[in-house]
C-alpha cells in the first residue's frame, strides 16, 4: 500500500534519513523503532508531505505522492497521529472530531447558506467513537481543558475519524497511563480486526512487540532490520544498536 | 445641539463596528495578525469615494469598493500565506505603508494630500440620506447586513474549521484542509468588509485624504477587538461602543483641539498595552491573543 | 559641472549613515531580544526632543547636552524593556504580543512628544548651515560630512564591542542560542537590559545628528523606524553588520530612484522593498534562512 525508495533527508551536513526503503502491508501494523533521533519521525514527516525529501520517493498504491502537499496527502488516504498533542484547543473535543469528517466545512458558500447542517450520521458517528475511547461526557469540554490522557485519546479518535487507507501513529501511548495504554492497545487491536493498515512511532517496546506484526528498526538514519517481532528480537545488531539486553 | 452630536456618534460606531467585526474574523477566529487592515478601509474609501464623483450610483459603489478591497486581500493572503506571527505582521503593515505612499502619491487619481472633497451623500432609488438622521438608518442596515452575515460564517462549520486552522494548521492540513484557500477566503471577505466601512466612511464625512488611513488609525480597531475579545462577536458590539464614546468626555472639558488628538492617542496607546498584560481576553474573548 | 551619479551616491550614503544609525541600535536590540522594538523610533524623537529641551530650552551647551541626551536616551530604552517588556516576557508573551505591545509604546512616545512641545517644526541651531564643499562635481556639507563620518566611526565602535568585550560576546551568544548561554553561565536577563541601554544610546546619538540635520518633527519617530527597519530587514535583521549595510544599500537605492521616479516617490520606495523582501527573502542579504516560527 504504502512504499518508500531510497529516501534521504539531510538537515545541515547531517543525513537525518539515510537511503530508506521499506513496504507497508494492507491490513497489517508495522511498527518503527529505534533510539531518539534516529530519523523515525522525519520518515513520518517525509511521508505526509510535511518535509520533502532530498532524494527517493514515496508511493501511496502505486501513486507517486513525494511531492504532494499536506492536504493533498491527507485526502489521499492518509491520516496522521502528531507526537506533540495537535488538537484545536479552543474548540471542544466534539468540535475537534467534527472537523475530521469530511471537507464540506471548507465550502464557504454552503455553510452560509446553511446546506452543511451537521448530519445525523455524522453525529452519530462521533459520538460513537466518543465512547469507544471513553471520553463521551468530556465531548463539549473545551479541548485545552482536557486532561494529557483524554486529549490523547479525542486526537487519536479525530485521526480515525479522518477517512483513511493508512493511519500514522506517532507514539499513540507516550506519555499515557497504563490504564489508558492498555485501552488504545486494545483499541488498535480492533482497528487490526477491521482490516485497518497502521504504521507505528513507539518507544514503548512491549506495547509495540505485543501489536506490530511487523517491525522496522531504524538507527541513525538506516534501516538495520525488518521482520516479525520474533524475528527482530533475535536480531544481534538491533539487540546492540537499540533494545540494550 | 445634543441630538445631531448623538447621532453623529451612532453613525461613527455604526462604520467602525462594521470595520471591527471584519478584523475579528481575520484575527480572532483565523489567527492572521493583519496590522494592514487599515489599508482595505482606505482602498474602499478611495474606490468608493472616486465611483460617487463620477456619478456612479452609491449602491454600485460601495459593491465595486468591497469588492476591490476584498480582492487586495486575498491578493495579500497569497505570498504571506507560510508567514505567522510577527512576521505576518510586520509584512501587512508593510502593505498597509504601501497603500498610504500610493494614496498620498497618486495624485492624478487621489489628489494626494488635498484628498477628495465633495463626495455625495447616497441617493439610492430616490431617496436622499443627506440628513445624518437618514444617513444612520442607512448605516445600521448596513451593520445588520454585515454584521450577520459575519456572524454566519462565524458560526457555521466554515468558522470552526477556521479557528482550527488558527489553533493549528498543520494539524488542519493534515485533515485534509486546504488551509491556503481557507486564510485567503477570509482575508478577502475581511477585507471586503473593511471597504464597505470604507465607502461609508468617505459617504459621511464627505472629504478623505491620506491622513485617515495611516496605521495610527488601526489602533482603535485593533484595541477594539482585543478589548471586545478575540473570537466574539458580541465582545466586539460593545467593545465599539466603549471605545468610541471613551474619549468624547475629553471634549466637554474644553480640551483645545492640539491637545485632543495626541491625548485620544496616550489613552489608546496605553489601554492596548494595559489590556495586553492584564486581560489579554478582554471581555468575552475565547481565545489568547499570540 | 555636477556629476549627478556622484551627487546621488553621497545623498545616499548620507541618508544610508542615518538609516544605519537607527537600524543598527534596533537590531542590536532584536537580535538578543527576537521581537520587533519598534518603539526605538520613539526613543529616537523622544531623544532629540530632549536635546531640543536643554539646548535650545535650556540654553545648555551643546557638548553637554548631547552627551546628556545620551544617557537620556539608553535610559529610557532600559526603563521601556524594565517596565513594558519584562513584565511581559514573564508571561511567557509571545514576539507578536511584544510587537504589539511595541507599537502601543512608539504611539505613546510620539503623542507624548506632541502634546509637550506641539506639532510645530523644531529646529536646532549649532552647526550653521553653511556653504557645501564641492568634491568632484557634487557638494557636501560640513554637517553631512560629519554625519557619516560619526556614525562610521560609531559603528567600528559597535563592531570592537560585539566582538571583544565580554558584554558584548554575551549578548552575541544570547542572539545565537539564548538557551545555551544562559547553561554558560549568561543572565539572559542582564544582557536584555543591556542589549537596551546600548542600542539606545546609539538612538540617542543618532537623535542628535538627525536633528542638526533635520528639523524635529513628532512623527519623525515612525518614519525613521520604518526606514530603519527597511534597512534591517534588507541585510538581515538579526545581524547588526547585516543591518548596517542595508540601511546603506536603501538610502543609495532610494536616492538613485528619484533619479528615474517623482521624488515624492522617495518614501514608497523604502515601503515598496520592505514588502518585496518581507515575502521573498525575509532573512535578508545576509541571513540564514530559518522558518519564520
């Protein structure tokens, strides 16, 4: 679905991406790993357009998508979970979900003329996963009041919300509590049942061993080994380079 | 006496609430810092004011102002389109000098410093509004009409995806929207705003010269809608009033008039600051101004 | 025989020495602050008011007064970041804000300066305005010549500071990474107050020139910041060498293009290449491209 060629991104003298090349699987998890500043999210930034790449290109089902824009990528087909929390804080977390669904909000003479009424199944459809990720009675709370755990959670319900062929989690459980870890573990899970396709940023190495089903491990830029979990845990260089023991 | 002074002050809050709610929608619900906005008052001022003297109608002239401004707007959202923050707008301030040195130079069409005296009252479909009396019942029809139709877009899902870009845009981008057509739209439609409060303006007063469409002249705007508070409309209603009414007492004091102008600005200049530091939302403000 | 070229050129550089005066100070200022300080040209006009207080008010001479109007000047540059700025960075204020904010207290020097000493145009008189020497075909004055060559001087001063000085090492580590300055042991806070008293000293001496050159007028303030900050912004305005140069690059270009336009076009020249370089190349002629936040 998703294919990378020989990528490489410099910043300054330094290669932040070093000639990557990797496939994504349908309806499979493949998890990135490797230490801090090993390039796992500039890939990310590569891919959805924010940072074009210095060399190499990026295919979404066969459709060169390396020089698209930001919007263009997202419209295409892929939808982004940030790192650093990127709701719309002044909005409530239904607000923020709303927004997810469709573009007719960008369609300024409709909206005046009152043809984009907020639809029942659209309604429905928020309120639902609302209460999927457990944060329903929090739904007109203005976002920036919400706790970290519950703007985690209305920003990964507003990713999924965004229609989509790929998700792109950038570490989903960073910073959460176990309680809330263990929900939006089970949470992917389902998305897995569904047939979703999903690429993984974690640092949580149980988290990602127990959801991936493929494991890229990436360390200064290169890409050291791909495999199943069980295949990378016996993996000398990774064992070196990354997981320590 | 009392009554016309009153109702000159009406009609002066009627123009500059129409100029305020259209700076509200570029700053407060989308984020854009534009200190040019001045430029699109005076561009609707010029347009309007140039039409009326060579007989077009004043219905059709105030629609070509807005229009015209409304197209430097989105004309300016184009290249500032990736700038934020100060950078946005030191560079729309820079518009707004750009605008003042072609009103003050192009003497051919503006007359430069004399300006343009005798500018017609409105005569729309035989009805004259020479009398300030009529000429208010025309400036609140036109304050309804603006007013709600901002309101509109304000409320509407257009709006909310608005204030998202102005919370964040990358995270709007990655939603999907097109957040340069987004910040263009609403550009141009403050900016059209802003003419038609610019045609109004140059209606009344009947004369304009560059004078009026300095960047000194934003402040009160500028004042009015961070007081009124970012992202309220209502907060902006009374924000208009207070500002407006504010420095007239000074008049009943005697002031002489070189003491008048310098004293408006001290007050303006310090409430902007004072309202900065201690209540940076104003009244009803939803959103910090950044 | 006038050399036309040649008289331009030196009209040039004379108002590029004016230019680079206040866009130097500015500078200095925003590159250890990063926010626009836009209330300098209030601190300039408030400046030169004060001269024209104690030398043609007061009938102090001129020496002392200008050195007075020195420490006037940095003095109130020091007072605005104490009381203004400070405060405001406390609240973690964002650079728009600081720019707002800034702006709020430019109008408030300039209204202030107009309610105390009226719109009327001040003149001061100490150098006469004596016959210009003729060089090659285009003339110059006595003043003028001293303008260029107290701001060139000036300037060497500025560049020996920032490069030698233990002040102005800090400042220029502070303006590069402020977070790892202050891990060297650097108060960022004292390099602000610094960075203020310095650059508006150097307003004060540009005050003083401005003002023997040209008459006074309250409004003065925001147009010589508008050109100043023109200056800056065409070399780079993070950089004082870079500031400099383009307020000597503006002045030559300004004066060679009333050559070609009206010269009441003059003006809208400088807003004209503000703008154009605010949306193509914001860095400047020397500055490092860097995402503008």
């Amino acid at each position: 679905m998703l294919k990378i060629e020989n990528l490489t991104k410099k910043f300054g003298g330094i290669s932040a991406v070093n000639n990557c090349s990797f496939e994504i699987e349908k309806g499979k998890i493949t998890a990135l790993i490797g230490p801090n500043g090993s390039g796992k999210t500039t890939i990310f930034n590569l891919i959805s357009g924010i940072l074009k790449p210095d060399q190499g290109k990026i295919f979404l089902d066969n459709q060169d998508i390396t020089d698209y824009s930001v919007d263009r990528i997202s419209n295409l087909g892929i939808s982004r979970l940030f790192q650093q929390p990127r709701l719309f804080k002044n909005l409530t977390a239904k607000e923020n979900l709303i927004l997810a669904i469709d573009n007719e909000d960008t369609k300024l003479w409709k909206n005046i003329f009152g043809l984009n009424k907020i639809a029942e199944t659209k309604q429905n459809a928020v309120q639902g996963i609302l209460e999927n990720v457990g944060i329903s009675e929090s739904k007109n709370k203005i976002a920036n009041d919400l706790s970290f755990g519950q703007k985690r959670l209305a920003e990964l319900a507003r990713t999924i919300l965004n229609p989509h062929k790929l998700l792109m989690l950038d570490e989903p459980v960073g910073g959460v509590n176990p309680k809330t870890k263990k929900g939006i573990a089970k949470f992917l899970l389902d998305l897995k049942k569904q047939k979703q396709t999903i690429l993984l940023i974690e640092h949580d190495m149980p988290f990602t061993f127990f959801v991936a089903d493929i494991i890229i491990v990436i360390n200064a830029g290169y890409i050291i080994a791909q495999g199943p979990p069980r295949e990378i845990k016996e993996n000398k260089e990774v064992l070196e380079a990354y997981l320590g023991d | 006496m009392i009554d016309a002074y009153f109702i000159h002050l009406l009609i002066l809050i009627g123009i500059y609430l129409i100029l305020a709610i259209s700076l509200q929608l570029s700053l407060g619900y989308s984020g854009l810092l534009n200190l040019g906005h001045i430029a699109f008052f005076g561009i609707g001022a010029y347009v309007s004011a140039i039409l009326s003297l060579h007989g077009v109608s004043f219905l059709l002239s105030v629609l070509i102002a807005g229009l015209m401004s409304g197209l430097f707007g989105w004309l300016l959202s184009i290249p500032t389109n990736k700038l934020k923050g100060d950078y946005l707008a030191v560079t729309t301030l820079g518009f707004s000098f750009v605008a003042y040195a072609i009103f003050q130079n192009w003497t051919e069409v503006t007359r430069g410093s004399f300006g343009l005296p005798g500018i017609p009252r409105p005569n729309i479909f035989g009805v004259d509004f020479s009398e300030n009396t009529s000429f208010l019942i025309l400036v609140i029809i036109f304050v309804l009409i603006s007013y709600f139709f901002i309101r509109r877009i304000c409320n509407s899902q257009f709006g909310k995806v608005l204030e998202a870009t102005r919370d964040d845009e990358l995270a709007a981008k990655s939603l999907g929207k097109n957040t340069l057509k987004l910040k263009s739209i609403s550009l141009a439609v403050s900016a059209f705003f802003a003419g038609v409060a610019g045609s109004l303006f140059a209606s009344y007063i009947t004369f304009i010269d560059p004078s009026s469409f300095t960047f000194l002249n934003l402040i009160p705007v500028l004042l009015i809608v961070i007081i009124g508070g970012l992202a309220s409309l209502r907060g902006t209603i009374l924000a208009t009033i207070i500002i407006i009414l504010l420095p007239e007492p000074l008049r009943f004091i005697g002031l002489p008039s070189s003491i008048l102008g310098p004293a408006r600005q001290i007050i303006f200049a310090l409430m902007l600051i004072l309202i900065i530091y201690f209540k940076p939302r104003g009244f009803f403000g939803r959103v910090d101004l950044e | 025989m006038t050399n036309i070229f040649l008289q331009l050129l030196i009209n040039g550089i004379i108002a590029g020495a004016i230019y680079a005066l206040v866009a130097s100070g500015f500078s200095l200022i925003y590159s250890t602050n990063k926010f626009v300080h836009f209330a300098h040209g209030g601190v300039i006009v408030f400046s030169a008011y004060f001269l024209f207080w104690l030398f043609a008010k007061l009938g102090l001479n001129f020496y002392l007064s200008a050195v007075l109007t020195i420490l006037f000047s940095s003095l109130l540059g020091y007072a605005l970041n104490k009381i203004f700025y400070k405060p405001l960075r406390a609240k973690k204020s964002s650079s728009s804000i600081l720019l707002v904010a800034s702006i709020a207290i430019l109008i408030l020097l300039e209204s202030l300066a107009l309610l105390f000493f009226g719109a009327d145009v001040k003149i001061i008189n100490f150098i006469k305005n004596s016959q210009g020497l003729e060089l090659f075909g285009a003339i110059i004055t006595p003043l003028q010549i001293i303008i260029v060559l107290v701001s060139a001087l000036l300037f060497f001063i500025l560049f020996v500071f920032m490069e030698k000085s233990k002040i102005g090492k800090a400042m220029r580590a502070v303006a590069d990474n402020k977070d790892l300055a202050e891990i060297s042991g650097v108060s960022s806070e004292k390099i602000y107050n610094w960075s203020f008293i310095i650059g508006s000293a150097i307003a004060g001496c540009a005050a003083i020139l401005i003002a023997l050159e040209q008459n006074i007028t309250p409004t003065m303030g925001t147009n010589l910041m508008i050109k100043g900050f023109t200056g800056a912004i065409i070399g780079g305005i993070g950089i004082v060498p870079g500031a400099i140069l383009g307020s000597f690059l503006l002045g030559i270009i300004e004066n060679f293009g009333i050559w070609f336009l009206p010269s009441a076009y003059k003006d809208a020249i400088a807003f004209i290449l503000l703008f154009i370089f605010l949306l193509f190349r914001p860095q400047g002629i020397l500055g490092i491209k860097n995402n503008p936040k």
